[in-house]
C-alpha cells in the first residue's frame, strides 16, 4: 500500500517533475499504522490520485515561492477534473483516510489539495454546471499558491504580531500575480479563476480581505471555498498552534453562518461531514472520552463511539453505539487534538 508520505519517497510519473526536491520524511503516523490494509482497487485508485494530488501541489506552490508564477497546463486541468470527480464519487472515503493525515514539508501542499476535495464534496450536493464546476477545481487546488512567498512568515512557529498578519494578507489579492496561464476554454477563463481564489478570505458580513465584499459581491465559488478553507485549516496543526477537534471546528464554523459565511454553504459543509466527523474526540456524561467511529444519516447526533482507554494487549476497546444508549450522552467537546505524528 502506498501511503501518502511514500509519494514524496517514491516518485513516478508526474512526479518526476519533482525530482531533486528533498523533504524530510515525517516519523510515521500512529494512526496510520493502525488503520486497516486497504484491498479493493477503488480505494488503492482514490490513494494513487491523491498522493498524485499531493505532488502537483508540491509542484505548483515551490514553483510559486521559487519564480512567482504558477502555469497550469491541460494536463493539469484533466487531472484537476478527475480529482473532482473522484472526491464527489468517493462517498467521503478521502475524508474518512486522508483529510485529517499529517503530511511532511509545507503545510500548504496538503492544505490545497484538502480544501480542493472538500469543496468537490459540498459543491456535488449542490447545483453548479459543468463549467462552474471546473472553475472551482481549478481556483481551489490554486486558492493559497500566494501564500508561497509568505511561508517564512507563516511557519515562524508562534502567533504572528498584527503587522505581520497584515503582510500575509496579501497573499489572497496576488493570486492575480502568480497564476499566469491556463489554457483558455473561454476569453476570461483565466480572469476568472484569479477573480474566485483571490475571494477566499472575504467574509459575508464584509470584515473579510482583500477588498470588504459584502454578500452578494462574493462569488458563490469563493464563498464555497471560504468555508472549506477555514474548516481544513483548523482541524490541521500549524506551527503557532495544534489542531482543533473536528466537531468544534465544525461549532466555530456553524457559529459563523450569516456572519462570515454563506448559511447554505455551512448547512452543506454539515450534511457532507456530519456535526460530529468522524475522528472527532467527544467526552460523555459518565467522565469517559470517546473517538467517533462512525455516524447514521438517521442518529447525526448520536454517533457510535470508541472509549479512549489503555487496553491490555490483545483486547479491543470497546465501541458504543449512542442511538442505543438512552442514558449515556455526549457532554461536551474538547477543544484541541493531538494526532499522533508531530503533533
Ligand atoms: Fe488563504
Ligand atoms: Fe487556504
């Protein structure tokens, strides 16, 4: 089985556009080790593309902080549709085994390539046309390849000062700078990517940036991008912070519907993950924490959980399925997560 850091170790095919980049490998991931061996070739077909996702980022972002312009090819765009397709496809199987995977090196590779699945998956509960579709794929596999000229900034591993947040701002406005080609399926096909990417930290209450849009101002694909952005970024670690529990990440984003966000997208976001995601860490009445194992379209606030407890070798721990206990509740939810790796 190929797992995501062995495509960094073991290029082929496009990534052999990134020979000569080293990366330091991270230590393996305790939960990757125990998670079960994969065998059926939808799932070994939904790694290769997104470890192959991993290295076009890889690809596109160094080529970013490297010369300032990033040149998407139409290789590039049929591979972006595929890995559109394949996220909306996958019933949430890139969700449930990668999203919430630690990768090595810069921390924008997998962000992009996160925040571009997660928006296949909202936007294929909504109605979009062929055309809008790809112009998400596009401007949210893109939406941060500004941000590669700030990453001295943003990785110097403490909270940032208010100055220094004011220079990473403007990774969102040069979008314009960086993206310079797509091949063109219509005269302002390129313009409009920039347009949609350059969007992402606007907010609906207009305190967003670069430029205080308000509403009805955001384009509808940036405001789907917006959403998935901020709930990928907090539910990963960064290096001023650790990584917050999924079903708070998901609190903080529903608390900003309205707000900062599209309601309509949030209530999609929601429908696509659940209120508690699946490895979200909940404490229940009886003192115990718990690791949601999986949640019924039927029961969404009564998910089945695993107690967190050291178990003597050989013996599993246990599970309890919530819809069946009437008297035992989720009480509250923890704020962080460790995750094994570098956490
Ligand atoms: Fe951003
Ligand atoms: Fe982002």
């Amino acid at each position: 089985m190929i797992r995501i850091s062995d495509a960094y170790k073991d290029p082929e095919g496009r990534d052999k556009r990134c020979r000569g980049v080293e990366e330091t490998l991270p230590e393996k991931d305790q939960r990757a080790e125990e998670k079960p061996v994969k065998v059926s070739s939808d799932e070994e077909s939904l790694e290769d593309i997104y470890n192959e996702a991993l290295l076009l980022a890889k690809e596109k972002i160094d080529s970013a902080a490297s010369s300032a312009r990033v040149i998407i090819t139409e290789d590039d765009i049929e591979f972006l549709r595929k890995l559109f397709s394949t996220a909306s496809e996958s019933k949430n199987g890139f969700l449930e085994e990668y999203f919430y995977e630690n990768t090595p090196g810069n921390y924008l590779y997998a962000h992009s390539v996160n925040v571009c699945m997660l928006s296949a998956a909202v936007v294929s509960r909504m109605i979009f046309n062929e055309d809008q579709v790809l112009r998400l794929a596009l401007a949210s596999f893109l939406h941060d390849t500004g941000m590669a000229g700030y990453m001295d900034i943003a990785s110097a591993g403490r909270v940032l000062q208010k100055s220094e947040k004011k220079i990473i701002e403007k990774h969102a406005s040069e979008a314009s700078e960086v993206i310079k080609s797509i091949p063109s399926r219509e005269r302002n096909f390129t313009e409009d990517i920039i347009s949609v990417a350059s969007q992402h930290h606007e907010r609906f209450d207009g305190s967003g940036y670069p430029d205080n849009l308000e509403k009805d101002q955001i384009n509808r694909l940036a405001s789907i991008i917006s959403v998935c952005d901020v709930y990928e970024a907090l539910t990963h670690k960064r290096p001023w912070r650790g990584a917050y529990n999924p079903a708070r990440a998901m609190e903080m984003v529903i608390a900003e519907r309205d707000r900062g966000f599209s309601a309509g997208v949030v209530r999609v976001l929601v429908d696509t993950l659940t209120l508690y995601p699946r490895g979200s860490i909940v404490n229940l009445d009886d003192g115990r924490s718990a690791r949601v194992v999986e949640v019924r379209p039927e029961s969404p606030t009564s998910p089945s959980v695993e107690i967190i407890e050291d178990m003597p070798s050989g013996e599993e721990p246990e599970i309890i399925d919530l819809s069946r206990e009437k008297l035992l509740t989720i009480e509250s939810i923890p704020e962080k997560i460790s995750r094994g790796g570098d956490d």
